[in-house]
C-alpha cells in the first residue's frame, strides 16, 4: 500500500495510476460561471474519465479532482485524505 503522508491528492493520484495502470492521468479544465468555484477540472486516464473537482482555481479544481478518483480507485483512503489538506 501507498504511504500518502505529506503527499497532495495530485501526487497520490499520479502514483497509483503510473503503477496500478501504468498510465498518466491527465485533465480537462472548463471555466464555470459560478462566483464561487469557476473552475471544474476532470480526471481522465486513457479514455476513460473519472473524478471532477471544482474550486476557485484551477490547482484547487485539479486537487479536488484527484482526491475524488482516489476514493473511486481505493475507498479506503478517504479518511487519510479527510484529514489532510488537499491543496
């Protein structure tokens, strides 16, 4: 298993899937007209899209993203991810 300590969601992300999958997650940016999060970021691995995050940057947006494909790809990390600051 992955130590995630110290580790942003982005990187978590990037190294389970260079590993599990041997493939590099990439993503897709839409500006969103919401004051409050204007930006979506999507995670897609091949052709495949997983999770989508939204917040008021792009790096926040990109964050949540991962942190929500990693609760797609291994569930139990959700609470490690809980706790830490994502961004």
């Amino acid at each position: 298993m992955m130590n995630p300590h110290g580790k942003s969601s982005v990187c978590i992300l990037h190294e389970y899937v260079q590993h599990a999958m041997r493939q590099q997650p990439t993503y897709t940016y839409r500006e969103l007209e919401n004051a409050a999060t204007p930006y979506s970021a999507e995670v897609v691995i091949g052709d495949m899209k997983y999770g989508i995050g939204y917040g008021s940057s792009k790096k926040q947006a990109k964050a949540e993203a991962a942190k929500a494909t990693i609760e797609l790809f291994i569930p139990q990390m959700k609470d490690q991810l809980d706790r830490k600051s994502v961004v």
